[in-house]
C-alpha cells in the first residue's frame, strides 16, 4: 500500500511541475520581422530576436543587441523592468504562448519603441 502511494504521489507531481514551469517561464529565443510598416516610419524595421533566461530578456534588431532587462513573468502577465537601451522604464505586458508562436499584449508600456516591437506581431520560436 505504501508503495502505491508513493506512486501515485510521484506520478501526480511529474504531472504538475511542466504545468508550472510552463506557466510561470518564458525560455529561449524568438524572432519577428517587421517590414515596411508606415505607422513605425521605418525606423524598428528588420529583425527583432528576444532571448529569455531566468529573469532576463535581451533584445536584438538585426544581429545587435539593443536592450537588456530584468523580467518578472507571473502567470500569463511579463513585467520587464528597464533596461540598457534608450527606455529604462517598467513595461507590463500579457502575453500568449501557442506552440512555438508568442504574442504580447500592452498593459502599460511608456516606452513606444518597446511596445511598437512587442506587440507587433507573431515572434516565432527559433
């Protein structure tokens, strides 16, 4: 009997710790590319790469690194907090991970070049 307990905990817990790392970390690198979009005035186009490790989000616009941030993601909801660049304002986003594709959505953001790239459009896993 105890061994079934034991087994049914074990199965229970591998059950639920991919369940709250999914939920509670965004890992790895995604890439969007924005194009000629008028509204930007040219200025973010080429492509954006964000690289996410425990607690940090670097930002990278054609090959060069342009920003890196502290970030708290808590569920659904990313706070980025500063940065190196030209923005050291908080940002706060949600976001939505569907297989291999991110979107962000703006809460509050006072940095517009940030959210222009943020909200964008797809980053793409790569």
């Amino acid at each position: 009997m105890k061994r079934l307990v034991a087994v049914v905990i074990a199965v229970v817990a591998m059950g639920l710790v991919p369940a709250a790392l999914a939920s509670g970390t965004l890992s790895g690198r995604y890439k969007t590319r924005i194009a000629a979009d008028p509204a930007l005035h040219g200025g973010l186009n080429g492509t954006w790469v964000l690289r996410f490790t425990p607690r940090h989000v670097t930002a990278s616009h054609d090959g060069k690194v342009v920003d890196r941030a502290r970030d708290r993601i808590r569920g659904d909801k990313i706070t980025i907090f500063g940065g190196s660049g030209s923005c050291g304002k908080t940002g706060k986003y949600m976001f939505k991970l569907t297989g291999a594709k991110l979107r962000f959505t703006a809460v509050s953001d006072p940095c517009l070049p940030r959210r222009d790239v943020l909200t964008h459009g797809p980053f793409h896993k790569v």
